[in-house]
C-alpha cells in the first residue's frame, strides 16, 4: 500500500473517502511484518496482516485486477500458515 498508493487514493477519493486509510493499512502492515519475529507477537502479526490482505484481495477483485488479487491472496495464505503452524507449535 506504501508503494503505490497512488491507485488506492484514487480509488478512495472516488468514493468519497479521505487518502488516510491507506497509509494506515500500509504503515499496519509493516508494523506487523516486524512482528512477525518475536514468538511472543507472531500470532498477532500474522492474524493482522491476513485480515488487510483479504481485504486488499477483495478491493483488487472488485476492480478487476486478478494479478494484485492473487498477490494478495498469496499474502494472506502465507499469514494463514504462519497463523495454523504458530498455534500448532502452542
């Protein structure tokens, strides 16, 4: 979202909505990526970013962008995954 928030923006100004969100949902997903390496936080992490992810995908879709969808789609079954093997290992 930090590296083309260009598109996004526009999508949002277009229905009406202010260019934060974007920059919050971005700055999230680094934040949780970081907290993805303390054991501690991980499950969080991991739980945040499939929830921006498969909002982003259904965002993607609903334009018709199939590759960005699938880009996010990949991101949100990786966070999945760490989310089943994390509560696995507990």
């Amino acid at each position: 979202a930090l590296a083309r928030p260009e598109t996004a923006i526009l999508r949002l100004s277009a229905l009406g909505f202010p260019a934060w969100p974007i920059y919050l949902a971005g700055t999230l997903q680094l934040l949780a990526a970081a907290l993805l390496l303390p054991r501690s936080t991980r499950v969080a992490a991991a739980a945040v970013i499939a929830a921006i992810a498969t909002l982003k995908m259904g965002v993607e879709w609903a334009y018709r962008e199939p590759m960005l969808a699938l880009e996010s789609l990949g991101q949100a079954a990786l966070a999945i995954m760490v989310l089943v093997f994390e509560t696995r290992r507990r």
